[in-house]
C-alpha cells in the first residue's frame, strides 16, 4: 500500500435542495494524474450514474476541465455533473465562491456556467447547440416502452441532440410516464432506425412544465434520476409541438426521478423567442459525503 496513489472525491446530491434526492455526482476536484483507463475503472467502481474529473484546462477561456464518466462509457458534455462539479468548485474555492459566471472546458467544448448566488447557489449551464435527427414510429416507441399507442400523446417521437443523442416521446399523464419502462431489449428494438447508443426520455406535460424519466441502459444506466444534458433539447421539443410557451423569458421545471425515489427539480429558462438565444438549465446541489479513493 505504500506505493498506493490518493485521491479525494466528494459526493453530492444534484438538483435537488434534499440530501438524498436528485442525481448523486461524484467529484474528484483534482484528478491530474489518473489516466483514462483507470477515470472508467473509477466510475465503474462507484457505480454512480456519472463521476467527473477535474483537471486543467487546455483552453485560456475556460477555468478548468472535466472529463465525465458514466459506469461504461466517457460523456462528451452531461448536465447533472456540470451542475455538481461547479457547485464542488466554487464550494472549495478553486473557483472564487463569488463568482456569477465561469466556463468548463468538457469534450463538446466550452460550456458557460452562471450563478444566482446565496446560501443555496442556483447554478445554470448554457445547453450547447441543439440539433434535430430524425423521428420515430409511435407504436413501435410504445411496444419498447411495455406502453399502449393509446398511451401516446398525438405528437411525432424524435431524436435531439446537445451532445448526448436522445429520442423524446411524449405520453399522455403521470401514469403513463410511471409505467414506462426500457430494457436493453426495448432499446435495441429502437435502434432499428438509429444504430448508435442512445437516451430515452419519456415525459408528460404539466402546469410547471413537465413530468419526466429518463432510460440509458447503453450507457450503463439504467434510469437517470436527472438528466440536465437532455432538458435542454426537452424545452426546445416541447417548443416544437406547442407543449410549452415559446417567447423569451419563459421558464419551467421538469420534475423527473421521483418513480425512482431520487425526485429532482430541474430549472429551464429560455432565452430569446424559442430559444434562439440560448436555453438555460439550472438546479441546486446538497453536499453529503467527502472520501479518499486508494489504488
């Protein structure tokens, strides 16, 4: 053991105000020296839906870098640990606890974070550019989802990006939302029409916005108790088919993990008409652990 390397990490709860709701993260604030093979071996290690790395940045315009990881696989960009890696960050003053606005170098680039400061700092990343793929059969989004066609609002499923490729699908209540569920096998029966690994995010319309639940199983994820990479492209969807308001300065929560336990409260605020100038999400992180990793 006495050639062992050590390493902290904290662990946090993300968008959520409760300890032990939201999206837990955790955080190594200093990972300079852990290759890319042992940053895998590590996430899969804690088996959280992510872990992030903080480590220096290659661009002068960004504070720092952050690889991000779930059990299986690196993120190019993920919302719940840009959140919670900020929040580490500024909680342990390697970013100035007063700042209101910094930049986090991930693999899509660099992602702009801005603060409402206070006791309980409302953190918000600037969603990276969003881009629309193709759509999906209703019933046969239905059959991957143990649902009914009947248990789909009349609105065409589709594929979004802002970084993490997603298919929205769109039911009916809170119900149906609950009763939806994607195995591996219900996933590959939607790759039919787009082969490469994918999120499935389920959800309802409410009067704050949106009811939700999101499925990764190709990620190693099972069901994401909160998905900030994915409620961008969400807002921009709900835009889209006239779920939601569309002028700038609307904003919306989507309520998602609580079927799992884990209920979250994510934050939208749109910027401009549609979104055109930029979709904010945001959410509040509680810190509940601080540990060493030995290997």
């Amino acid at each position: 053991m006495s050639s062992a390397r050590s390493y902290r990490y904290r662990v946090v709860d993300v968008f959520t105000d409760q300890a032990m709701e939201g999206n837990a993260l955790a955080v190594f604030p200093d990972a300079s020296g852990i290759d890319d093979i042992t940053m895998q071996k590590i996430a899969k290690e804690l088996n959280l839906s992510e872990t992030s790395f903080v480590i220096p940045a290659t661009r002068t315009n960004c504070s720092v870098g952050v690889r991000i990881f779930t059990p299986s696989k690196e993120m190019d960009f993920a919302g719940h640990p840009t959140i919670g890696t900020s929040f580490v960050l500024l909680d342990e003053g390697i970013i100035p606890a007063d700042s209101e606005h910094f930049v986090l170098e991930e693999k899509v680039g660099p992602v702009p974070v801005r603060v409402d400061t206070g006791i309980r700092p409302l953190i918000w990343l600037q969603t990276p550019p969003i881009s629309r793929g193709i759509t999906f059969d209703r019933t046969a989004c239905s059959l991957a989802l143990g649902l009914n066609t009947s248990d789909l609002l009349p609105v065409t499923p589709q594929l979004l990006s802002a970084g993490n490729p997603t298919v929205f699908i769109a039911l009916k209540d809170r119900d149906a939302v609950d009763r939806a569920w994607l195995d591996s096998r219900g996933s590959a029966a939607l790759r039919k029409d787009y082969p490469e690994p994918m999120c499935v995010f389920v959800f309802t319309p409410t009067p704050d916005g949106a009811y939700s639940r999101m499925f990764a199983p190709e990620y190693g994820i099972a069901e994401d108790p909160a998905t900030g990479s994915s409620t961008g492209p969400l807002a921009a969807y709900m835009m889209q088919h006239g779920l939601v308001a569309c002028t700038a300065g609307t904003r919306l929560t989507s309520e998602q993990g609580t079927k799992m336990g884990r209920r979250s409260i994510l934050h939208v605020h749109i910027h401009g008409d549609r979104g055109q100038e930029g979709i904010e999400v945001g959410g509040r992180v509680v810190s509940v652990a601080e540990a060493i990793m030995r290997f």
